[in-house]
C-alpha cells in the first residue's frame, strides 16, 4: 500500500494530461497494442506501475475482462487520485461495464464537486441512465450555457418526460447574438439552441418541426445540413434529401443520399447523386473522393482512378489529392498509373520535388520496381536524408520484412523519429531499447494552463 501512496504523491494531474494529449515522455496507445500483440504484458504490467498511463489502462481493461475487478481498480487508483479528469472517466466506465453504476456515479460526482467543467454533464447522463433523470434533468438546467450540456439536457429530457420544458429554456437562450463566442455565451450560440430543439422534435416525432427548423435556420451552417441530411435520411424522406442534394454543392446531403442508396443494392443511382449537385457542377476534391471510393467499391476502377486523376490535375499541388490517387491506384493494383501521374506532374513543374510530396511516390516504386529500387532513388533525393524521410524509408523496410535495415535508418534521427524507431525495436524483440528510445532526454516543459481542470492540449 505504500508503495501505491509514494506512487500517487509522484504523479501529477498536469504532467498525466501532457504526455496523453501531445504523446511525448510516454508509451504511446498504439505501442502499448504493439507489446501486448507480441505476448509483453510483462512489461505493460510492470509500467502500469510507473507513471505509464496508457499500460495502465490496457492493464486495467485487460484484468477487468478476467473478472479481476478489484486488480483493475488497483491499477488505476494512482492516477484517480491526482484527480485527473481522463482517469476518473476510465474508472466510471469500467465500473460501468461492470455492472457497478452506484459506484460509477460516485467517482463522478467527486469530480464534480471539486469542480472539473466536464464532470456535471458526464454525472447528469450516468444519474438518467440509471433511474435518475428528474434529478440530472433538475441538476442541468441552470447550466445550459456550459459546453456540452445542451445535448445532455435533451437526452435527459427525453427520458423524464420534460421535452417542452427543455424546449422552453433552450429557447429562451434563441434570441442571444454572439459578440465574442464563445466567451460571451458559453458556445451556446443560436446554432447549438436549433439543433437541440431539432432533436427533441424528432424524438418526440414531430419530425416536420425538426426538418422546418433545420430548414430555415441559417443555411451555411454545416452541422445544420448535416442534421438535415440525417434527418432526413432516418426517416427515409427520401425526395427531400434528393431536393437538398442538388442545391447543397455535393455536400452532406448528397454524401447521405449516395450511401442510402448504395445500402438499398442501388449503385447506379448512388453514382448518379454527384452528378446531380449544383445541376452537375465538377466535384470538389473531398467529394470526388468519395464517388472514386465508391465507384471503386463496385467494381468501376478505371471510371474511380479517373476522378482522382482529373483532381490531381486540377489541384497539382495538393497532397492530400495526390495521396488519395496513389492509394487508389495501389489498392486497384494499378501503382503503374499512379506513378505516371505523378511523373507526369513532376515533369510539367520542370524542377525535382520536394520531399512533402515526392515521398508519395514510394509505395508505387515498390510495387512496380521493387523495394530496393525505392529505398534507392529516396536516398537519392536532395532530402533523402533529413529527419523527416526516415520513417518513409523505414516503412518501406519494414513492410518488406526488413526490421533491421529499419532501425538502422532511423537510428540517427531517433531523437524526431522516436515512436517509429520504438516500434520498429519492439517488432524485433528489443523492448529495453526500445523503452530507452521513448524516455524523455529532458524534463518534459510545465505549461501554465488556465486552472486546474484545464483540458485543452498544452501547444
């Protein structure tokens, strides 16, 4: 016990959220996954113990899944009792799972009453799902201009019966005009108010009030149009969300109606909708992804890479694009016309590119050349040799078996590269060094943040 209590004095809330949220001076979740994948659980064991807290957490499920509740709560207890807000989540959820909601309540009303700004909202849902909605619906309503306690509140209103009085404060709040969101009203702008009525009419099913009041409302608002598009979807009013779809620029409207198609063993017509936005209007490139994903999916490579191609033409620079059309071309066995894309664009700038996008390339070259050709013409590039080129050409290696020739890349620059190095490490069985590779060089830095229950990353 001890031994847990030394444990707890050295932990701190502020430095736990640092190394979660930005993944430094940590084992990160995805090499945490790694160890266990690799039969290691002696090692995520023994760090769970250490400060480590996505080992803990894997531990912590891992023995809760064996019926070891009590070990699993053990695990966690240090860190519950720096009052960090992601542990006592952890913690209620487990107790949860596990059928011990009065306990799961208990963590989180101690967090609320030391004041953490997300714990009402998270207490209020745990008491309504568990026969206490009058009291989390009471609990609420002098808080409605508190970040996500709107959507809290419809849910809970809709389990109590109170959907009109939720109406009636939600609102009162309507009339409000941000001057400085979101200080000046909480995030509660007249956009979350709408969207919450919405969603207490379609539960209540009136669903025509929902769909007049997405409608009316301020139609540039995104989240509104995808809430109608939902909306619309749920209830199948299917000409409705064809009518939205041609005036809303191929966006969540049409994204809606392709896929209720598409699910209704209708691919034709699922195709069909991104012509029909904006009377047939060329697509944007997010769109035009989509329809290539989805033409791809039926069968239609050759009409999918065609898309692509034609933004990539359109937006030469554009990464995201080019990747998009690389990674088509690859999954359609087709690197060979991705390649000649690129080559082609690399040849009409007249001039060598720069690694951001000359790196998009590799995957193509191992497929048609071969993994050594690859890794070689990436050596050859101007920036072959930086920091930020290691890890592609590592992950050429590694994917072709190749660990060693891995870590041998990575190895100088390990200091920008160190989950990649670390990964590479544990893959071969080094999982001291590759332990050492992830401890911080120097104390990691202590932001001041805007209070103690601050939760937005320290950048």
């Amino acid at each position: 016990m001890w031994q847990q209590v030394l444990r707890c004095v050295l932990m701190d809330a502020t430095d736990l959220e640092h190394r979660a949220l930005t993944r430094t001076g940590c084992i990160p979740p995805e090499l945490v996954a790694r160890l266990l994948e690799r039969g290691r659980d002696d090692v995520v064991e023994e760090r769970a113990g250490h400060g480590e807290w996505f080992c803990a957490l894997a531990r912590a499920t891992s023995l809760g899944e064996r019926g070891r509740q009590a070990d699993a709560l053990e695990v966690l207890a240090p860190y519950l009792a720096t009052g960090w807000w992601a542990a006592a989540v952890a913690v209620a959820d487990l107790l949860k799972s596990w059928g011990r909601a009065g306990e799961a309540i208990d963590v989180a009303r101690a967090r609320m009453e030391a004041g953490h700004p997300m714990a009402l909202g998270y207490y209020a849902r745990l008491l309504a799902r568990h026969g206490r909605a009058d009291e989390a619906f009471t609990l609420l309503r002098p808080h409605l201009r508190e970040p996500g306690h709107p959507e809290a509140l419809v849910d809970i209103a809709s389990a109590v019966g109170c959907e009109e009085e939720a109406v009636a404060l939600l609102t009162a709040e309507a009339e409000h005009r941000c001057s400085d969101f979101p200080w000046c009203c909480g995030g509660l702008d007249r956009g979350t108010v709408v969207e919450s009525i919405a969603m207490l009419r379609e539960r209540q099913g009136r669903v025509d009030e929902a769909i007049a009041l997405l409608s009316a409302d301020d139609g540039s608002s995104v989240d509104h149009r995808e809430r109608l598009a939902g909306l619309l979807g749920r209830h199948g009013r299917l000409a409705e969300l064809r009518a939205a779809a041609v005036g809303d620029g191929s966006g969540p409207a049409v994204r809606r109606l392709s896929k209720l198609l598409e699910e209704s063993g209708n691919p034709e017509g699922a195709v069909a909708v991104y012509g029909q936005a904006d009377g047939g209007v060329s697509l944007g490139p997010g769109s035009a992804a989509e329809l290539a994903e989805l033409l791809a999916r039926h069968g239609r490579g050759d009409e999918a890479i065609d898309v692509m191609r034609g933004q990539a033409d359109e937006h030469t620079g554009d990464d995201w694009v080019l990747h998009s059309l690389a990674g088509l071309c690859l999954r359609l066995g087709r690197p060979e016309d991705g390649l000649a894309h690129l080559d082609a664009l690399a040849t009409a700038r007249g001039r060598e590119e720069e690694w951001d996008l000359y790196w998009i390339r590799l995957p193509l070259l191992a497929a048609v050349h071969g993994v050594d050709e690859a890794v070689a013409r990436a050596r050859a590039h101007p920036e072959g040799a930086t920091s930020y080129a290691a890890p592609h050409i590592a992950e050429l290696l590694a994917d072709a078996g190749r660990t060693e020739e891995a870590v041998t890349v990575l190895e100088p620059h390990r200091e920008a590269n160190r989950h990649d190095l670390a990964g590479c490490l544990i893959d071969l069985g080094r999982v001291d060094e590759a332990l050492a590779v992830l401890r911080p060089t120097a104390p990691l830095p202590r932001a001041r943040r805007g209070g103690p229950f601050h939760d937005d990353p320290p950048f």
